[in-house]
C-alpha cells in the first residue's frame, strides 16, 4: 500500500503539468513587440492578437519594447518564463550580429508559426535610365562603386541584404557598393526620386504612394510569384531567370524550451486565426502579404536566415565578432 501511495503521488506529479497545459491558456496572456507602435511589425501583431483572443477567449497585451532597433524586445522574448503566457514577435534578426549588438540564434527561442511576409524590391526613380533589373545589375556589375543604394533604415537589415544576396550571386563585388543608411523607406524614397541616391531596397506597398505618383519605379521583386496589387512587377525570375524569396518574415516564438503542448496551442490558434477572413481583409486592406510557416518550417526558416545573412554580410565586409 505504501509503495501504491508513494507511486500515485509520483505519478500525480508527473501529469500534474500535463494537465495544466490541456486546458492552455487559463489566464491572459502577453505579446512582446519588439517595434514602435503602428510600424509594420506591430500593425501585423495586433491584427493577429485580435484574432487570437477570440480563439483562445482570453485577453492578450502588446508590449511594444522597439529600443536599441528591437534588441530590447527580442531580449525580453529570450530572457520570458517559458511557460507559454509570454511570446513575442520574431523577425529577420541575424543582421545584428555584424554591429555586435547581439547574437540571437534559433536556439534562444522556441519557434511557434509564421503569419506574415513581404518580398523586398528594387526601385530606382522615374528618372532613372534603367528600365529593367538585369540591365542594372549589369551596370553595378561592371562598375560597383560608381552606385549608391538606399538601405531603408539602417544596412544590414531585411530588405537590403536580400538585395545584396541577389547582387552577390549575380557576380557583383557587394563590398564595393555603396550601401546607404538612413532614418526609413519613407525617407529613402523621396531621397531616391530626387535623384539622390541610385537605387532603394523596400517593399512594394511601402513604395506604393510614389510609384502611383509616378516618382519611382519598382525594376524587380524578389518572390517566387507575383506580388499581389503589383502584378506588373517583374519577380527576378521573370527579369534575371532566378526565383528569389527575399524579404521580411514575421513570426511568433517564445522563450527557448517552451511547453511543447503551449507550442502546439499556440501553432493551432494561429493557423486558425491567419485563416479567418477577418484576418485577411485587414492584411489585404493594409498591403500586408500573409505568410503561413508552421513551427517546424519556421525553425527551418530561421536556421536559413542565420546562415544566409551571415554568408552576405561577410562578403559586404561588416561580420560582426560576437
């Protein structure tokens, strides 16, 4: 009998947690934005939290922490309980390696589901004498140098290396352009249609307002197919004979060894909630490109970036030490 008692009190134990999690969530729960208010990240988040909360019918806060370019909230995301009631935003991080500002890696988080992406371009202004993508990759090619292309924010970051991973395989000496930082994509723009700068890498629906106007113009995009409301730019396998997937990702994770059963709760409710139609029509609305990765193409996807920035990011001379 006592060895009955003793194994009964042990197994309660053990299942004890498992029970827990069966019924997750079971009290509010917090996402951490390691960006601004109404920026892109935290538009995209609080369309999908909105979702969530009706489908996990608990209330969910967004704390935004954009400090040090997102190193702050990312650092927060790492260093959570990982009990699963706190998760956060994850998105193309690798690129902070080369400033030393940190080193996060995939094994820092638990990767939980992919929502969203959008494909970086290349734009020139509407003056520019290239009309196409191959005949500018040629002249940077030929003359690296001579060119200056905008960032959009700070070099290093998810619309400038993909760039500068297509320019690499093309045969262009990355390390000899010149790459331009700056405050945004707004601003990048509007220096690149008066002529300032050569080139600009940015998203579509961030270029949108002035290729409407007629001040720039979009040479390529890197996606596997057309950008839907810009169908009339060309994807690099159309203009090089290249498929290119190059952008921004965005995601959701926890702290590194999360529960596995929080995990697939987590991957279950956002995959029901990126498939609603109330999800969508907002993305749509908003220019937002939907982007699904459930938890194992997700890790898949952030072992891939890691070893793709740090491939381009040695051949543009900026390998961070850390």
């Amino acid at each position: 009998m006592r060895f009955l008692r003793i194994f009964a009190a042990g197994l309660a134990t053990v299942l004890a947690p498992l029970t827990a999690m069966a019924g997750f969530p079971e009290r509010p729960l917090t996402i951490i934005v390691p960006a601004g208010a109404g920026g892109g990240g935290d538009t995209t988040t609080r369309f999908l939290a909105r979702e969530l909360e009706t489908i996990f019918k608990q209330p969910i806060t967004i704390i935004n922490q954009g400090q040090g370019g997102g190193v702050v909230g990312l650092t927060s995301i790492k260093n959570a309980k990982p009990d699963g009631y706190t998760v956060g935003l994850l998105f193309p991080y690798a690129g902070y390696k080369s400033s030393g500002a940190a080193s996060f890696t995939v094994a820092d988080f638990t990767p939980i589901a992919n929502f969203n992406g959008d494909s970086s371009a290349l734009l020139v202004g509407q003056n520019s004498t290239f009309k196409d993508l191959k005949t500018a990759l040629d002249a940077i090619k030929a003359d690296p140098s001579k060119f200056k292309v905008h960032c959009s924010g700070g070099c290093g970051s998810v619309w400038d290396i993909p760039v500068a991973g297509m320019m690499l395989d093309y045969g262009i000496d990355v390390a000899k352009v010149n790459w331009i930082p700056g405050q945004g994509a707004a601003t990048g723009l509007t220096e690149l249609a008066a002529g300032g700068v050569d080139f600009q890498t940015a998203s579509l629906p961030e270029a949108a307002a002035l290729m409407g106007a007629g001040r720039v113009r979009a040479l390529g995009v890197l996606s596997p197919e057309p950008v839907a409301g810009f169908e009339s730019v060309p994807t690099t396998k159309q203009a090089i004979g290249v498929s290119i997937d190059g952008g921004t990702w965005r995601a959701l994770g926890g702290p590194a060894n999360m529960p596995a059963e929080a995990t697939k709760a987590w991957e279950a409710a956002m995959s029901q909630a990126v498939q609603s139609a109330a999800f969508r029509e907002a993305m749509a609305k908003a220019k937002f490109g939907v982007k699904w990765l459930d938890t194992a193409e997700l890790t898949a996807l952030m072992k891939k970036h890691e070893v793709d920035t740090d491939r381009v990011m040695k051949a543009l001379g900026r390998a961070g030490s850390n």
